[in-house]
C-alpha cells in the first residue's frame, strides 16, 4: 500500500528540533556549560507546558472533568502554546475521537494497534488523516469558550512568543540569550514533546489492565512519572469523565494535584469522580475474568471455576450492601437525622467486606 505524502512542517519541527537538542545541549554544556538558573527554568517551563496538556487541553477541555476560571483557562492556553501541540480546540477534537474510537486503526487517530512508532509520532508526520475533514462538530462545546477560540485563531503566534519570545526574553534577564534559548527554548520542547506523546504510544502498549481489557490502555506507575500523572491510563479509558487518573492516595498525578490546588484557590469546581463502588466492580470483574482464564487451563478447572464463581457472587454481594449501607448513612446526615444505628451498619459492613475481600485475594492470587 503507498504511504500517505508527509507533513513536512511536521516531520522538519520534530526532526530539526530533536537533532539540534541531541548536538546543540552536549556541546553548549561542555563548550560554556548551564547554570543553575537555567535549568531550574527548564524544569519549571516543563511543568507549565506539560501540566496545560494534561491538566487543561485533557481533563479540562477534552473531558469537562472540572470547570476552570478563566484565568486557569488563559493560563493553560498560554501553557498550550509553550508546549507547541496545536491548539486546545483541535486537540480535544482529536482526543475525543480517540476515546469513541480507540484501537480502531480507521478511526482513532493515533490508534495504538498501528504500533509504537505510528502512535508515538508517526500519526503526525503523513497525511493518514486527510479524509477526515476537521470539521471540529465533536467539540461544539468548547466553541463557546472564548479563550479556547482565542487561542485557537492566534495559535501561531501565540506559539512563537512562547516558545522563542519568552526564552529570549528570560535569557535577557538572565544575561545569557543562548543559553537559555536552549535550555527552556529547544531541549524542554522537545522533552515535553515526548513524555506527552508517550501517553498515546507506551501507555497503550506497557503496564496492566486493572479495570477493562476492552481496550489496549495500560496502567503504569513509572510512566505515571513521565506523562504528569497520565500514566494510570487504563483507568482513564472507562472512568474518562473522572478528573483524577491516579486513584489511590500513593498514585504520583501532578495534574490531580493541581485541579485540587486549584480548586482550594477557588479557580476551578465542579470536579467530577467516578463512583467508588463502579470503580471496585469493574476490577472485581477483571479479576474475576483472568483468574477465570487461568483456572480454565487447570485439570480440575470445572470445580475451581464454582468455586470462583461463588466466591465472586459472595463478594460482590457485600460490596453491594456496604456501599448501599453508605450511601444511606449519607442520606440520613444530610437530613440531619440519627445516624448513630446507620454508622455502626456501615462498620460492621465495611469490616465484613474487608475479610471477603482478603479471602478472594488469596484465592485469585493463588491462580495468578
Ligand atoms: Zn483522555
Ligand atoms: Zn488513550
């Protein structure tokens, strides 16, 4: 089959911006060396950059997962702009399709059944796309967003005076304009570039599925690292209306940190999550299906899948009344009623729940 024409805009930014941060930092560093000052520069604009992909264009623009003030929004436009990943508006609309569509090579448009390469990158650097027309329908919503609009009619220059104004502006300050040019300019372009583009490649390809196999995406604690808490990947993909991506409290998500900063501060509301007790029996069912597949394999396999299949019918049953237990208790403390019989129930559910799940650990675990 002939390969679509390339983008050439696209290929030469990404080629010539990797190749010169490959030449141009070594030989700036051992030829002039960095300061402290620029590299602290370079961590902070990576965070601004990054943290307006993951934190606006995504949870917020993409998603509605929250809603922002709109100072939070204009900042996340301008951090947009810095990361140089088109504007809030075509990303979104891109990331939209993505979910509705994912793994479908046809549709989704970094699809992660077409390998590493084509959803790292490659998507971007050919025209796969160019029967489907950027009619933005999917994202009438955000038409409505005037910082969304704004950004997106003065995208180019917004993209310049970020990218090259404002290094060479804080070179300026800094008395050294080389330097930092490539330092916060060139080497967290191309850094930001990649750790975010990891989300559509490695998170699709390398972790584990806790929650749903009906799609590629992973959860990764380590690419957690890399992608500001977008690692947790597989969560996303069936709970994508819920403003976190690291569930548990010890889940590295800079961006759910940020929404909850900014939330303290007033600047955003409305933050959205997913019901615990959704969340707890989608795993279940997960767990349930690869010990399920495990035991098939086993000689006595009829005996132990019953014995799974009520072990599984017993828990969820428990899981069931403790939470319906719960969300009584919460009824009755927003009518102000007594509540002392209903929290002793919810206790003693809960400390049953917990035994019953300690149980089906041991019995999964024993067939992992
Ligand atoms: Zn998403
Ligand atoms: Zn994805």
């Amino acid at each position: 089959m002939k390969k679509p024409p390339i983008i050439w805009t696209n290929a030469l930014l990404f080629a010539l911006t990797l190749s010169a941060t490959i030449i141009l930092i070594p030989y700036r560093e051992i030829s002039h060396g960095f300061e402290l000052i620029e590299w602290i520069t370079f961590v902070v604009l990576a965070f601004a950059s990054g943290l307006s992909i993951t934190a606006g264009y995504h949870r917020l623009w993409s998603h509605k997962t929250y809603k922002a003030h709109w100072s939070a929004r204009f900042v996340f436009a301008l951090g947009g702009a810095l990361a140089l990943q088109n504007s809030a508006l075509h990303w979104s609309s891109d990331h939209r399709v993505h979910h509705k569509h994912v793994d479908d090579n046809e549709k989704d448009p970094y699809s992660a059944n077409m390998g590493f390469w084509y959803s790292h990158i490659g998507w971007m650097l050919r025209e796969y796309h160019a029967h489907r027309y950027h009619d933005y329908k999917n994202v009438r919503d955000l038409q409505n967003d005037k910082i969304v609009m704004w950004q997106h009619h003065h995208y180019l220059t917004l993209a310049l005076l970020m990218n090259i104004g404002l290094p060479i502006f804080l070179g300026w300050l800094n008395g050294d304009i080389a330097s930092m040019l490539l330092m916060a300019g060139l080497l967290r372009l191309v850094v930001v570039h990649h750790c975010t583009f990891f989300i559509n490649s490695l998170a699709h390809i390398w972790g584990s599925q806790p929650y749903t196999d009906k799609n590629t995406a992973r959860d990764n604690g380590f690419l957690a690292l890399l992608t500001y808490g977008e690692g947790y990947h597989n969560f996303h993909h069936i709970f994508e209306n819920d403003y976190r991506n690291g569930i548990k409290w010890w889940h590295y998500d800079p961006t759910k940190w940020l929404i909850n900063l900014l939330a303290w501060c007033r600047l955003a509301h409305g933050l959205r999550v997913s019901p615990q007790e959704r969340i707890d029996t989608a795993a279940l069912q997960m767990q349930l299906k690869r010990t399920q597949n495990n035991v098939a394999r086993l000689q006595n396999a009829d005996e132990l899948l019953d014995k799974l299949q009520s072990e599984y019918e017993e828990l969820k049953t428990h899981l069931n009344a403790y939470y319906h237990a719960k969300k009584q208790l919460l009824d009755a403390k927003k009518k102000q009623l007594m509540v002392k019989d209903l929290s002793g129930k919810v206790k003693e559910l809960k400390l049953k729940l917990l035994e019953q799940q300690k149980q089906w650990k041991l019995l999964t675990q024993a067939y992992a």
